[in-house]
C-alpha cells in the first residue's frame, strides 16, 4: 500500500505510517505521485480538485488531517468511488482555546497595547482601558463539539452564554435563541457553524446591522461564512467595537481588513497546536487501521 502525504503533519505520525506501507512525503510532483497511491493525506492546503483527481487511478481513500473538507472535490470523489475521512475531533479544544485567547485580547486591547508599545513606541495606557469577560453575554453560533467547547470554557469565566443553531441542541445550561435576538442582545459573538460554501454568506450585511452596537464578533468557522465586506463596515461604523479572525473567504489574506486597529486577524491556526496535531495523527492512524481490519474481513 503506497500513502501519499500531501501536507506537514506531525512527525511521530509520519513514522508510524511507514508502518502500513511505502509513504511519500509532500513530493515536488504530487500528480505523478498520486497516479500509484492508495491513500491520500491532506491538510487545508492541498486542493483536491478534479484536475488533481484525474491522474488518481489506483486511490481508494482520502484522509483530511483537519474537520473542513473545503478543500476536497466530495462529487468527484464519489464519481471515483473514494471515501473521504477527516478528523473532527482533534482539534475542537484548540480551536475553543484560541477563541477565548482572542476574546481576551479584544476586550482587553492586548494586539492593540502590544502594537502600541513595541512597534510604534508609544505608551498608550490610557487608549487601552478595557472590558471585562466576567458577566458579559455571549453568543454563539453553530453549537456542535467546538461551540459547546467554547461555552464550557466562557460559562468558567462568569460569562453567559445563549446560543443559535440550525436545530435546538436541548442544551439544558445553555438557552437556545433565534438569530435576531442573539445578535442583538450578546456582548461578544462567536461564529462556529459548518455550512455548504453554495449557501454562503450567513452572515449578511443585514444581519450585521442587526447587531448589538459595540459588540465584538469573532469568526474561527469558515470564511465564507460572513461577508467581509459587510463585515469592514461594521467596523469602519463602530457598529462593532472589534473583530477577530482566523479564516478567510481566500487564504493567504492581505484584504482592507488589515488596516483596521480594531481586527485581530490570524493566520487559519485554529488547529495549530503541538497537542492537537499529536490528536490528528492518532485519528488519521486509527483510520488506516481499521481500513486495513476492513480490507481484510
């Protein structure tokens, strides 16, 4: 069985797939690779797309190291017969941690006393008052392993949490609400929710003038989930007092974003943590195990 690994992934994992077979490690010609490969592993950056897919005549399986697979061409997979996998529970306390990390740095103006200080030498203390997170309501949207994760974490900071979700999850803690009155009612709100790209954005700009004036949104779902643009002028309006930002709707992003002081924006490092991708290449092991314990039923 030849395994072809695409992207970086953790290195312990790299040497156990050697285990399973021959492995190919992010060759110069992944096309030419991919002609005699079995399995597939990719992370967010390799594009796997038809154009890619057609030289594919021997790969049974697909592994995403990761939970979105925006990346991966699902139809043209199931026209070729491949199965798709990923690993959606790896990373949820990363991303979950990184949301409060960045809810902290918004309401506290961290990035911003930070810049202040160490870029442009100015000692800004008095433009850098704050808020406190303790007794302040948040909103979350999209209540599946990472919104319920956040919540846990912000209910221990004495934050109140209500949250809005295609489905009422029955969340005894948590009171489920339609999206108009989370948006106008919640101090901080945190976009989680997976949806198709063809139904993009759910957030539009008139939801954004549904918000509650001064609040601070953060999005660690997809990009595409809310209009940027829609977004920029929220902010250019103090609409919102802040955003924060770890996905765009194209990556690499150097969009009108970055001129803003009130943005925190982040490279997609949701998952980039030591930890998580240890959890990832678990999860992408254990699925090679039991294709192997399939295959050989």
């Amino acid at each position: 069985m030849k395994i072809l690994v695409a992207d970086l992934i953790d290195q312990t994992t790299l040497e156990k797939l050697k285990e399973f077979g021959q492995v190919s490690f992010r060759p110069a010609d992944l096309a030419n690779q991919l002609a005699d490969s079995d399995i597939l592993v990719v992370r967010s950056a390799t594009k796997v797309n038809a154009e890619l897919l057609k030289h594919s005549t021997k790969l049974k399986y697909i592994i995403r190291a990761g939970v979105g697979l925006d990346n991966i061409d699902l139809e043209e997979c199931k026209k070729r017969g491949i199965e798709v996998f990923n690993t959606p529970q790896a990373s949820t306390n990363a991303v979950a941690e990184l949301t409060i990390g960045l809810i902290f740095c918004l309401l506290r103006k961290i990035c911003y006393a930070n810049k202040k200080l160490v870029i442009e030498k100015k000692w800004e203390k008095e433009n850098a008052i704050g808020l406190e997170l303790e007794n302040k309501t948040l909103g979350i949207i999209g209540m599946g392993r990472i919104g319920q994760a956040v919540a846990k974490k912000a209910s221990a900071l004495g934050m109140k949490v209500q949250y809005f979700d295609k489905t009422d999850k029955n969340l005894a803690e948590y009171p489920f609400v339609d999206l108009d009155k989370l948006l106008s009612t919640s101090d901080i709100i945190s976009i989680h929710l997976s949806i198709p790209k063809e139904q993009a954005p759910f957030l539009k700009e008139e939801h954004f003038k549904k918000i509650k004036k001064g609040a601070f949104l953060l999005n660690l779902s997809r990009g595409y989930v809310l209009d940027e643009n829609a977004l920029y002028q929220a902010l250019k309006t103090n609409q919102l007092n802040g955003a924060a930002l770890d996905v765009f709707s194209s990556e690499p992003y150097f969009g009108p974003l970055t001129q803003l002081e009130n943005v925190i924006l982040t490279p997609h490092i949701g998952a980039s943590t030591f930890e998580a991708q240890q959890k990832i290449g678990q999860e992408i092991i254990q699925i090679i195990k039991n294709i192997f314990i399939s295959k050989n039923k």
